[in-house]
C-alpha cells in the first residue's frame, strides 16, 4: 500500500511493505536495494518515505464494464497504474491501483486496455478490491 511521505516510519513497516522476514533483518544489506542503494552505502529510514513496493505499467483510465470488446480498441495507453505483482505486468491475482500509494483500486467488474508488448495492447479485468480476474490480449 506504500510507505507514508512523512511521520513515523519503522524497519518493521519497511518490511512488510517490501515483504521481507523481520529475522535478521539489515537496514542497509536487506532493505537498502529497495531504497535504491548501491552495495555498502549507508542506508537511513527517512530514505524509505513515499517508497511502495508497486510496480507502474501504463495502461487506458476509460474502464468499461462491457469487457475486451469495448476496452481494446482504444488508442492510448499511456495513464499510470500500479501492481502488487512480481512480474512486469500484472497477471490474475495481482492487485492494480491507479495511485502509486496503493489506496485507489481499479474499478471492480471493469476492463482496462494496457500496454502490454505485443503491438494490439492486452485488457484486464478487474474484480473486486482491484485484483485481476483474468488477463487476455487484444486482436
């Protein structure tokens, strides 16, 4: 859901949000590549602040609840969303935000063109609290 942009910030916050085990947990070796630290650089909290472990992909805002059909021939596919995936694109499962912080889900029973590598672009459908039912690509 994202790191808070100010205010109290501890390791444990850190690490549930970039899910990683509190055991022997190091502020700079376990956490500092998320902060985009390089190898032995000194890692602080306040570097964590606003930080989410989303991934962005672009995908079109115009959502319709009539499915791929109403979704993939839109042109544009340049508005930001944001996923909880390990991937590079989201897949069914994966929960997408239309805010970096996480806390705007896309709108159940939606469909979404984005932007996905093959040249048509690829839809999603969303259910509820924003998590993928299914991915397909557009023809």
């Amino acid at each position: 859901m994202g790191l808070p942009s100010s205010g109290t910030l501890s390791i444990s916050d850190i690490a549930f949000e970039f899910s990683v085990s509190l055991s022997n947990v190091a502020l700079n070796a376990t956490l500092g590549t998320y902060a985009s630290k390089s190898s032995g650089a000194t890692t602080k909290i306040s570097d964590f602040y606003g930080l989410s472990n989303l991934t962005e992909f672009f995908y079109n805002a115009e959502g319709s609840s009539e499915g791929a059909s109403a979704v993939c021939p839109l042109e544009e596919t340049s508005d930001k969303a944001y996923h909880n995936g390990s991937g590079t694109l989201p897949v069914a499962g994966d929960n997408c935000f239309s805010d970096s912080s996480g806390s705007t889900p896309l709108t159940n029973g939606d469909a979404y063109k984005f932007a996905n590598g093959t040249s048509s672009g690829g839809f999603l459908n969303i259910g509820a609290s924003g998590v993928v039912s299914s991915v397909g690509n557009c023809r």
